[in-house]
C-alpha cells in the first residue's frame, strides 16, 4: 500500500494594510495572556489579536503625524515611543466622560453599607504550609488542617496548644495569636473568612491561601463605620470615569479595526477584546 504524505497547511500569516504581524512576536505576546483550560489557542489568540490593535493603533498615530512624548511611568522608567504615541493617540480621540453626581448618589444609596472604612479583626490562625503550584503538598496540608480542626471541634479550648504543635507561622508561640490586623494586612480569602465568622467562633473548613491552609478562630472584630457619600465620592467619581474612559477606547478601537484591512484572523472571533498589553 503506497502512503502518501498530507502537506501540512501553513497558518496564513497575519498582516494589518498590508504589515505583517511576525508569529515570533505573538508567540512572544502569548507570555502575557493565561490559556483557559480547555481552550488550546485561545492565549494565542488573544495575542495575535492585542499585536493587531496595537498596529491599528500605531498606522493612526503615524497617519496623524503625532510625535512621542514619553512620559515618567516610575523613577527612572519611561514610556517607549510606540507606548506614547498609542497614549496621545487615545488621549486625543477619547473625550472625557460626563460623570452625573446625582447617578452616583444613587449608587451609593443603593448599598451604603458596602462604603465603609477599614475593619479591625483580632484572631488566631494555625497554619498548614504549602506552595500553591504543588498539588501533592496541598493535599496533605488539607487533610492535616481537617483533622486539628476535628480535633478543635471537640476541644476548642486547645487551640493554643495546637497552634504550637502544628502551625507554621511564627504565631505558634503565642498560641496562634495574630494580634490585631486591619483591612488589607492579610490576603482576600483570609480576610473574607474573618469577616464572615462569628466573634469566638472556630472556621467551620480549612480555609485555603497562596500560602496553604488555616484554622481560624476570630477573637473580636470591630466592622468599619459607614463613609459618609462625600467621603466615597471621589473614588466613585474615578472608577466611573475609568469605566467610561475603558468603554470609549474599545469603541474607538473597533471602529479602527473596521476599517483597517486586517488579514490571517478574524477580530471579531477572538477570544476577548482588550487594550494592547502596552498601551
């Protein structure tokens, strides 16, 4: 039987009016963008499609004649010219949104109680180590937290000298005491654990971190006080603007890409639709 070799297709390359975008520098932008399980490709083309506005955006300026003038983004690190003249570029075509006040307030009277100012937790944690990549590790460090919290379950009066006995945080010695933390000292899911607990009370599972699993007991918790809408106005007033300013420039992109002669992939089947990694 005679066997016959299928050609391999070539993927069509990728070119924006007619500029190729290079597969290296996808593969490169690919670094930048997490693959979904199950979506094999999908970072690749989430890439290909951020290069692909970023060119649309670079043909504008250069159409335009706009001239780079990078800006400080940190001591001693500045914008490259491409990322500045994208940043004119948009700056230019994107007017400032009109924020209502009243639309605001009416937020804000929504749900008062989610504007409030900095809670303060006293509580204790017996910690179980283990590195968030090592799927062994936090197995056992679940199964270990799960049976000193049995344990704790019987005999919570023993937290202490559990504490001692298991616990990988330095606040073993002192019984597991963490002593008293504000808002943003500790990571979300520890966080969201004390302010969903009872004041006394023992966590009812294991709850898990970056760092691996705790038992948490909560000694006392103080909820911040409600912010007066004044004082949250200026911070609504901002993330208002930037919803609107993130609404236009996608607006402004698409239009862009409509217009341009965009060739090997179809904007509109792409997996998300996004600023540039470095506008």
């Amino acid at each position: 039987m005679k066997v016959v070799a299928i050609a391999k297709e070539e993927p069509k390359p990728i070119t924006v009016n007619g500029v190729t975008i290079p597969a290296e520098a996808i593969a490169a932008e690919a670094q930048h963008h997490t693959m979904p399980k199950g979506k094999p490709g999908w970072a690749w083309r989430a890439a290909a499609q951020a290069l692909v506005l970023r060119e649309v955006l670079l043909q504008k300026a250069k159409a335009q004649q706009i001239t780079p003038a990078p800006m400080e983004l940190a001591p001693g690190k500045w914008e490259t010219d491409e990322e500045a003249v994208i940043r004119q570029l948009l700056e230019g075509a994107i007017a400032p949104a009109a924020i209502d006040e009243a639309e605001l307030r009416k937020l804000y009277d929504q749900a008062p109680e989610r504007f409030r100012g900095p809670s303060l937790y006293e509580a204790a944690h017996i910690l179980f180590p283990a590195a968030p990549d090592d799927a062994a590790a936090r197995s056992k460090a679940k199964a270990a937290a799960v049976a000193v919290l049995t344990l704790l379950q019987r005999e919570p009066r023993r937290f202490a000298a559990l504490a001692a006995e298991h616990s990988a945080c330095p606040s073993r010695a002192n019984g597991g005491m963490l002593g008293q933390m504000s808002s943003g000292d500790t990571v979300a899911e520890f966080e969201a654990a004390l302010a969903s607990m009872e004041e006394g009370a023992i966590c009812e599972a294991p709850v898990e971190t970056r760092y691996g699993f705790h038992v948490i007991r909560l000694d006392a918790r103080v909820r911040g006080e409600i912010l007066p809408f004044a004082s949250v106005l200026p911070h609504l007033r901002e993330a208002q603007e930037k919803a609107a300013w993130v609404r236009a420039g996608r607006a402004y992109m698409e239009t862009l890409a409509g217009e341009a002669d965009v060739q090997g992939i179809d904007i509109g089947d792409t997996p998300w639709f996004a600023m540039p990694q470095s506008a």
